[in-house]
C-alpha cells in the first residue's frame, strides 16, 4: 500500500498542475508516484482477484479457470 504521505502528494501535484502548471522536477515526481501508485494498485487488485472463489446459486464452484490457473502458479512460485 502506498503510504498517506505519498497519496497526499499525487493530490497536491495535481490540484497544483490544474491550477498553476508544474515545472519539470515536479512533473517528473508526479510520473513517478503515478508510476508507483498503478503498480501497487495492480498488484493489490490481482491479489484480490487470485483469492476470489465464485459459486453458483447451487453450490457448485464456478472459478473461471484463468483465476485457478493464477492461484495454481501463485503457489509455485
């Protein structure tokens, strides 16, 4: 997860780059905290998803196989 400080600052260089414009520094660390905040998003999300089970109103599980594959190779590796 990414940190409260580094989330306080995506939003202060954005209401910065609406208002005023950012010069180049911080239009390079607005990329990059861009950058981090997507990759710890993904990775969180894909995690989410591995570790859903889907069921059927019958009981049966209806997992589609591409989310157990990912579980299968999750615990390989």
């Amino acid at each position: 997860m990414l940190s409260p400080d580094k989330l306080a600052r995506i939003g202060e260089l954005s209401r910065k780059s609406k208002a005023e414009g950012l010069s180049i520094e911080e239009a390079k660390e607005q990329t990059k905290l861009r950058k981090e905040y997507l990759e710890t998003f993904r990775s969180t999300m894909r995690k989410t998803i591995e570790n859903v089970k889907v069921v059927d109103p019958d009981g049966n599980d209806v997992t589609p196989e591409k989310v157990q594959q990912a579980k299968r190779n999750n615990r390989l590796n």
